[in-house]
C-alpha cells in the first residue's frame, strides 16, 4: 500500500512538472506555419474557435496566392459587403482556377 501511494505522488508530482513547463511563460510559442496570420490573429486578440477559424482561413488564402488577393481587392473597389462580397470572391476565386491550371500546364 504505501508503495502504491508513493508511485501515485511520484506520478503526480512528474505530471504537474511537464505540465507547468508546457505553460510556463518563458516557454516557446508554438509555430503554425504562418507567421503573418499569426501576427494578424494576436492584433485581433483572438483565441479558442475564433482563432483556430481565422488562422485555417488566413493560411488557405496565403496558400491561394495572388488570385485571393485579387479577387479581395476587386470587391474593395467595387464596395461589395456581406454576402455579395462572399459570392464575387468565391466567383472570382473559381474563374482564376482554369487561368491557374493553364499557367501550370507543361509546355511542350
């Protein structure tokens, strides 16, 4: 019995220890990929589902390319909002993607 208690403390005391280390402040952050969207996402204080949302968003689009950018920037010129916004850039998104595959094609 009290090597079982003694083994139950040593594993608690062992788990407390990595867990405090895990979390400690000095500690590393951890890297995503995307240290752009990760700036973007701390300026906006964002944290849980909201971040875990905006950054597979943010790294989608820089894994888009140009053809995001510009489509974003066409419905700023054209001062689209709300759902008009969503399907000008969705159309524009899936427009750039035969240009896309055309530029990619192997030129014989």
């Amino acid at each position: 019995m009290k090597k079982l208690l003694s083994l139950m403390a040593l594993g608690l005391a062992l788990s407390a220890g990595s867990a405090y280390s895990a979390s400690h402040a000095g500690a590393a952050p951890m890297k995503s990929g995307n240290s752009a969207c990760e700036a973007t996402a701390a300026e906006k204080k964002l944290a849980g589902a909201a971040k875990t949302s905006f950054m597979k968003k943010c790294e989608a689009d820089a894994a888009g390319g140009g053809a995001s950018a510009a489509c974003e920037k066409s419905a700023a010129d054209k001062k689209l909002a709300g759902a008009a916004k969503t399907s000008h850039i969705k159309k524009c998104m899936e427009d750039a993607k035969p240009a896309a595959k055309a530029a990619e094609a192997p030129k014989k």
